[in-house]
C-alpha cells in the first residue's frame, strides 16, 4: 500500500488545492488549483496500486476536461470578472455545518470499523485490468457514456453560442 505519512502530506495538499480552488478569485488560478488538486489525486492512486486509474486520471481529467475548462474561461473572457460578492452568512454557516456532519460521519466510521471494512474487501477478487473495465463500461454502460458525450457537445456549441460578439447590432 504505502505510508500513512505519505497519504496524510498527499491528503493535506489535496485539500490545500481544493480550498485554493475555490477561494481564488481569478477564473484561471482556480483551475490551476483544480489541475494540481487532480495530479495530487493521481498520485494517490498510485500509492494505492491503481496505475491504470491514475493514468486515466491524469490524461482525461487533468488533461482533457482542464483543457476544455480553460477553451471556455478564455472563450467567456471569465478570468477578467470580478467575481461574485455573497454577503448571505447563512451559506458558510451551512457549509460549516455540513462539513462538521461530514467529518463525524467519517470519524465514526473510523471508530466503529478501525479496519476500515478491508477484510471483506480482500475477500473478493475484482478484475481491474483495463481490459475488463473498458467490457464493463461498454456493455453495461453505453447509454450514460453516450449521454455524457452529447451533453459534452451540447455544452461545447453552447459556449461558442454565448462567445460569440456582435458587430453592428447584428450577429455575424
């Protein structure tokens, strides 16, 4: 597997990147903090044994879907915003509230389970090899991977839609 110490300083710049990513003001800071935060996810598959996954991590999320975040940042010209003002205090009591929940739930299960749950776990063989997931997602999961493609493509002409600028009150 690996070292606690080294689950707990991937752990800690996960959620270093994560809170950088959502309290940065500027657009493309934010998904610079997401990229790092998905690197930071990667390697932690890999300290789990999961190369496969942490390769697929690495090329469809840190590469593919950031590209296509950043296409629109730049597209929308998003990185010049402001960004949005909240005032309402009920938002981050609710936050502190659900991440308080959130975090005895995990403590608990921690308490009750100290295993964690992995001796059933090692009980079953699961055939992760990328040949059996890649069966799997085909057979069984066409329809949702077909679904997520159009919506990709609906959201893609959507923004070239809203890119577009006008010129002399008419569009061009």
């Amino acid at each position: 597997m690996g070292s606690p110490i080294l689950f707990f300083i991937l752990a800690f710049i996960a959620v270093l990147s994560a809170l950088g990513m959502l309290l940065s003001r500027n657009a493309i800071y934010s998904a610079l903090f997401l990229v790092l935060n998905f690197v930071t996810i990667a390697i932690l598959y890999l300290v789990l044994n999961a190369p496969f996954i942490a390769m697929v991590q690495i090329t469809v999320y840190a590469g593919a879907i950031m590209v296509l975040f950043l296409f629109v940042i730049m597209l929308l010209g998003a990185e010049r915003l402001g960004g949005v003002a909240s005032s309402r205090d009920w938002e981050w009591a609710t936050a502190g509230i659900l991440g308080g929940v959130l975090l005895l739930v995990f403590m608990l299960e921690l308490v009750l389970k100290p295993g964690g749950g992995t001796t059933e776990l090692a009980a079953t063989f699961i055939d992760t090899s990328p040949a059996a997931l890649g069966m799997r997602l085909f057979e069984a999961y066409v329809f949702p991977f077909e679904l997520t493609g159009v919506l990709l493509l609906a959201a893609m002409i959507g923004v070239v839609v809203l890119g577009r600028t006008k010129k002399r009150g008419k569009d061009v």
